[in-house]
C-alpha cells in the first residue's frame, strides 16, 4: 500500500502551469456582535494555495499530458511540485532573484540549518512563507552582503528548503543571513476524478483541474 504522505519531486507540466487561475487562501472567521462591531479570528497561521490548472490547457497533447501526470500520482494521494505562474521567485516576478532578496536568519555561531522563507509586506505585519521547494541550481545565500559559495559554504535540500553552512562557515553572531532563489509550490490534486469530454474541448470548454496546496 502506498503512503498516505508520500510526495513525488516531479513536476507538473510547465506549459498547463502557465495558463492556470489560482493564488493563495485565509480561513478567517468573522463574527457580528449585538453591537454591530465584527470579532475577526484566523482559523489558520498560514495562507493556503489553490489553483484550477484546466485554464491552462490548450490541446489535447495538453490534455494527455495532465491525464498521465493524475494517473502516475494516484489521483490525490501522492503530492508533486508546481511552478506558480504569478509567485514563483523570491523578488518581483520581472526580476533576476539575488542572494541578498530574503532574510532567513541571524547568526549566532551555532546555528548552521536555516529554513529559506519569503516575507509579504514590511515590519511587524509582514507574513513570513516557509519555502519548502526551491528549485535547484537556483538559490544563492549571502551573510553580510556577501555571496556565500554553493557547495564549499553552504548546501541547500530542495525537498525541504533547508540551507546549512559548512563547518567552517557558520555565520558569526548578529549576521544577518539573505537568500535569493526561484521555488515551486508543493500541491495535490484536489479531487478524485479528471471528467474531460473531447466534444466539449473542441468547442472551447476547458474541464477543472482542481490543485491545492500541501502544508507541512
């Protein structure tokens, strides 16, 4: 029997991505007094993305490719990686990511293991994204303002997002620790079936392809 968590670092097919509708979700709950004022709680810490990948398709090679692509993840049960077409970089989505984009931490000396993150907004009320699935060969981490070296000073998984320092480059403390870098966003699919009629995608009606994100 597979595993109920398993997760597959493959991704799904760029060309559909591209086209797809989607963004991320809060759960809030919003409660009107007698008073008429609004009690306003978030039933989540962290924002959850959704996507309907069936804008994106735009011939039946496409259509094929996303049926396979169900088929050899079981549906819902195995999750993949997807390029989100409008948040996909660590910097705005017309610019170069730098190692100097991202805040990730301050050094303490100790510390080798950051986790890369990107933050929404500034100050106080700035939310703070883990990113869990960086694509590779495309993070760069600086201390200080300066460029660390991949592979000598630091190495990053990209199945988890981590970034850890070599023994020898750890950074001192009150450092602080930046990163650049382009990412995917860990998903599954959001239903148990695929209902796609030939006749219907001829005369321009583009079947759901419901996508949701998987939070760890």
């Amino acid at each position: 029997m597979a595993e109920l968590d398993a997760f597959h670092e493959v991704l799904f097919p760029s060309a559909v991505s591209f086209g797809a509708t989607g963004g991320p979700v809060r759960r809030n709950e919003i409660v009107t007094l007698t008073s008429g004022r609004e009690r306003r709680n978030a039933r989540f810490a962290d924002s959850r993305r959704s996507y309907d990948a069936g804008t994106g398709l735009r011939s039946l090679e496409d259509v094929y490719a996303v049926l396979a692509f169900f088929e050899a993840r079981r549906g819902s049960l195995h999750g993949f990686r997807f390029r989100d077409p409008f948040d996909r970089k660590s910097c705005a989505p017309e610019q170069t990511p730098s190692a100097l984009d991202q805040a990730i931490g301050t050094g303490d000396a100790t510390t080798a293991a950051y986790q890369l993150v990107k933050r929404y907004g500034s100050g106080p009320d700035a939310y703070a994204r883990a990113i869990r699935k960086p694509v590779e060969g495309t993070v760069s981490v600086a201390v200080d303002g300066v460029e660390a070296a991949a592979g000598a000073d630091f190495a990053v998984d990209v199945t988890t997002g981590i970034v850890t320092f070599a023994l020898g480059s750890i950074p001192p403390v009150g450092l602080e620790i930046t990163a650049g870098y382009e990412f995917d966003v860990p998903v599954r699919f959001d239903s148990e079936a695929l209902s796609v009629s030939l006749a219907a995608f001829k005369a321009g009606q583009i079947p759901a392809v419901p996508l949701i994100e998987v939070l760890s």
